[in-house]
C-alpha cells in the first residue's frame, strides 16, 4: 500500500485540498506530482476517490492539457537503456524542455535491485530540475501497474512536462503495455553478436517506430552497422500502417555513451509526432488507447469480481486444472463458472450478440 | 441461428440420440461429424445442452484422441490460398491420410462471396472422400467464431481426421486466434512486388513457423526466391522460441499451382510437429490454449452480461464517448459502470490482487 507520510499530510477528501494539490501540479510543481502519483498508485477506495476527484479538478481547471509527447522505450538488459535516457534526457532539458520518465515493468517480472538501479544509474538526470524520474509503480500484475502507469502518464502531462518518456525492460507482454499508452515508439538494442537471444522478442518488432541500435562506438561499429542494416531490411517486410509517413519505421545507429545520434533520435521523434498530430492519427490513437483502457479496465475489475466470488473461487483452480487436463472443454468449464456467477441453472449461455 | 431442418431430425436431449451422434462421429462419418459441428455452432441453450453432453460422450467413449496435427494457415487474398490448400490436401490424401479444412474469417471482416468461393475453388478436394471442407461460421465477432472452431477442430479429431487445417484470409485479430487454437502455423504470401500492401501486417510475422511464398513459378520466379530470402533474414533476428529446432521459423517458396515444393511443406511440418511432441512442448502449448480459451470464454460471459445489464447498458455508450473525449478517465468511466454492474456505491474498487 502506498505510505502517505505524516510529511506528505494525509489528504481529506476535501474538495479545497484536492483543488489546492489540482493548483500546484498545473503550476508544475514536482513536489505535488510526486504525491499525486503516490496518491494514484494506492489501490484504497479512499485513495481511488481522492484520484478520481483530483483528476476532475484537473480537468476543471483546463490543465488536461495532451501537449506532452509521450515515448515508449524498450531495452533489455545490456543494451545500455540508462545510458540512452540519460544522454536523451539531458539532451533535451538542454533544449529547455521539462521531461519524465517514467519505468513500468510488473514487479514479478524483475530482476533485483532493476527500480533502484535504473534511478542512480542516471545519476546526471535524477539531479536535473528540469527532470523527473519516477521507478515502476509496484504491482504483481501487467493490469494493475497499466492502470498507474497510464494515470502518472496523464498527471505527468497536468504538471506540463514536454516529454513523457515511458521505458520498460521489457519482460511479458509490458512492451505491448507500453506501446498502448504513448504515441512513438523505440526499440534500443545492442549490436548482434550472433547470440540466439539477442534476437528481438516476438512481437516487438512489430510495434517500433523506431530501431535504435546502441554501442555504435569503438570495435562495436561495424556490428551495430550491420545490425543496424538487418533490422532496416526486417522493418521494409513489415506493411505500413495506414497514415505513416514514408520513412517510418526506421532503424539507426547511435552511440549513447557518447551522445552521438541522440539529437537525430529526437529530430527523427519530433517529425513523426508533427506528422501524427497534423494528420489527426494522435487525437485518434489517443482516443482508440483510452477506449481501449476503459474496457480494460471494466474486464479486469468484471473478471476480479467474479473470480472472488464465493462459488467461483472454490472451483476455478480445479476446473483450470481439468480443463488443462481434457477432462472438460473450455467452453463447458466457462459455462460452468458463469452459471456460478450469474446464478443461472446451467449451462449458462448469456445472450450471445453472435446469434449463429 | 442453426437451421436444423427436419432431414437432420432435431435431436432430443436424449442420451442415447447424443450416445449414438458420438458413435457416429468417433467411426468417422463425415455426415455425423457435419452434423455436430453445426449443432456446436448454434447459440440455443439447448443446443449448447446437447452439445456439452456430446463431448461428455465422445470423452466417455475415449474418443477425444489428440492425434490429428493442427495447422494454421492465414494467406490474404490473391496469394493463391485455395490453390495452396487443394494442392496440399489432395497430396496428402494421396498418402492415404485424411484432411480436414476449416475457415474461420468473422463475417464482419469477410467480402462478398469468399465463403462460397472457398469451398467452390477447392473444386478437387471438396469432392475428395478424405477431405472435409468446412466454411467459417458465421458470427460477428472474434470471440464467438474463435469458441465454434475450437469446438470443431476438437471433433474433427474425434471423427479420426489426420491433419486439421485451420485457414483465415487474415483480417483483424483472425491470425492470433488461429495460432492459439493449431500446433503449426503457416503463412502463405505471394512474391512481393514492392506494393505496400504486400508487408506482412503488423504482428503476424512473428506467429509464423513457417513463411510459405508461392507462385514460385515462371517469370514470378527470381521475385519469389528474393522474397523468400528477404524473409528468411527477417525471421533470423526474432529470437526463437524456447524449445523450437534450429531452423524454425524458416522461409521457403513453392508453386501450388505446380504443386512443386508441396511435398517439402509437409516434410518440414511434420519434423517440427514431431520434435513439439517428443519434446512435450505440444501437449504443454495445448494444456495452455485450452486454458486460455476457458479464461477467455469466462471473460467474454462476464462481459456480456455485465454489457447487457440494464442499468450498464443505459450508460455505456455515453461513458465510451466521454472517455473518447476526455471528459473523464477512462479508470473513472470504468469504477462507474463497474458501480452500477456490482451494486456498490462509488467509486467502486473491486479487491484489487495488487495492493500497492
């Protein structure tokens, strides 16, 4: 449960301290960001409607604002991801620009000491005011640290940051996560040494706008040219999306530690934001994305309900286990549970839209 | 919904109609086995009755064998599908083995004609003996025709058919149904021309073992080799799924038309569904689908029923349209519906498993 200290002075719910804390973040004060998304990551009814009601004073105060530009980034393990945003993110508070950056990645899923680690490794950018780090919300599943993830995103852009920059390490489905809540999206990887896992997770390659290969520097340039090469021919196959522009996805080289091809990662960044927000693919994808989190969500709190369900909750173990087994089909387990839940005599088929 | 005319006579939830139905079906007649598919597509509570008590039957008779090899194949239109499927099916019903095809395409991604025009194009097969063509079931949505092929790939192998071929034209979500419900998975592209719409769309690459171009034939001949080669480099930076061999995926190219490469399709099928088997990654992969598509067929009741409850019903469409707009968050929109379908007051916070 998130700790709201004596310090932070635990919220009433009311509407004036709410209104107050509303006032700070649009004024892009960190301070009140960091509470409100603490606030926001607590799961406690109390907590929920606090968030809910500071969310509609936002939105009443017109700081709703979706100017942010909002980056995915993935990069496993070893690519050099913190040496990325620590260089891309300097690079851009040079230009003036306010940026979060925000790590997602369901605590299952990592690895130990991955959320401290990633905040001093940046060790430049976590001193930078005109930065803002904040590690993964905790939470055991993909569903739960969406929901964080997607509210700290908005918040983020309440506070007026510039640039959202929304990294994972990508374990389980988190890059689809991720790609679901920003605008463009990067892939980061290292130079390919032939190694069977260096190879792109299924289903990744698909989503990136961009293929950034990193560690073009010294005796590695040569590889991450080739590798960087590969991944441009790969990238050709894959059919456009409907409304990108000619040169996307791409894939480059870069050397982060060096900081060389950072600003060509940004400019390559800012040309495809232009191009989305003047042909209205955005707003649109934006819309698609919140739709698509609200049935996501009324699924998960749906399918939460039932599976704690009395009745339900004494069966579904071994009905997933007979199901696994063949002693029932699917269809026969499901319509099982849902008489369970639906108080129906069985089976229960609840109206089908598909009258077949 | 299912016409079951009075030359199938409507069966009684009589056990020993149903006892008789899976005798039929587990000795292998065809008209049986259509007979049970079209019984398994209707929505009717009673036809769903008879239908789990006809799996109950085919289970008790031992007949729910797992023998036959599930093979999706997705090929968009103008790849030479159908030519593919009648040159493959008719060699292997030549070696003696029996072939069962199901289409599977949501009507409401099909164009005119394409239900009829499959069974019509295979002209050979279609009155070959050993092979049961079956066109898609009807429904509108995904979840629906996903449920119906299942339940038809299941008793296609209680009817003792060898090979199950699962076949899509490829529109919206079809592939990954397809892949979650076979044990191989081909894709079928033709030489690529440099049309945009030639790419593979977006997510199915990666599902693929195997990419199959055809039309390797005559002066399409040199394009087919360079797109296959091109593939076959694409494939060679996904990283393999733990357990395949090492030349899965590969990329081949073949003339159906010539029926050349056919035999070589089959070959490599059967070698990497032998080593899934020996290896136990099939039963592992078919203990997941199942279990999967029981926590997907639980999802998609409890969906429905939350949908069609009255009160949710009256506000949702107005709720989907203001998170659109961002008028509210779409976790809000969500805790309301969730309110009014669970009968809380707001909001409304199901025990979440993540307490943060």
């Amino acid at each position: 449960m998130a700790q709201l200290t004596a310090e932070t002075s635990p919220l009433k719910p009311n509407e004036t301290e709410i209104d107050a804390l509303a006032t700070r973040i649009a004024a892009g004060e960190r301070r009140a960001l960091a509470r409100a998304i603490t606030l926001a990551e607590s799961t406690r009814s109390d907590h929920r409607a606090r968030t809910l009601a500071l969310f509609d004073a936002l939105r009443k105060a017109d700081a709703l604002g979706d100017e942010a530009v909002r980056i995915g980034l993935s990069g496993a393990p070893g690519v050099g991801k913190s040496t990325f945003i620590e260089a891309f993110g300097g690079y851009l508070t040079g230009l003036g620009k306010r940026v979060a950056v925000l790590a997602v990645d369901p605590s299952s899923s990592l690895t130990g000491g991955s959320i401290l680690g990633d905040k001093t490794r940046m060790e430049l950018l976590s001193r930078d005011p005109n930065a803002f780090i904040r590690p993964s919300p905790s939470g055991a599943t993909l569903g739960g640290v969406a929901r964080r993830s997607r509210e700290a995103i908005t918040l983020c852009g309440a506070a007026g940051f510039d640039v959202v920059l929304v990294e994972t390490v990508g374990v389980g489905q988190s890059e689809t996560m991720v790609a679901d809540m920003t605008d463009v999206f990067l892939l980061l990887l290292a130079p390919g040494g032939g190694d069977d896992l260096q190879g792109v997770k299924r289903g990744v390659m698909e989503l990136a706008d961009m293929v950034v290969v990193n560690k073009a520097d010294g005796d590695l340039k040569p590889a991450a040219e080739r590798t960087r090469a590969d991944y441009a021919g790969a990238l050709r196959l894959l059919r456009r999306r409907p409304g990108d522009p000619e040169n996307i996805p791409a894939a480059m080289s870069i050397s982060a530690l060096r900081a060389e091809g950072v600003e060509e990662v940004w400019q390559r960044v800012c040309v495809l934001d232009d191009w989305r927000r003047e042909t209205g693919w955005r707003d649109r994808r934006r819309r698609e994305q919140a739709v698509r989190a609200f049935e996501a969500e009324v699924e998960r709190g749906a399918l939460d309900a039932l599976r704690h369900h009395p009745k339900v909750a004494a069966e579904w173990t071994a009905l997933e286990l007979a199901v696994a087994n063949g002693t029932i089909t699917p269809e026969g387990a499901a319509a099982h549970i849902l008489a369970l839940f639906l108080g129906h005599s069985e089976p229960a088929t609840p109206s089908d839209p598909d009258k077949g």
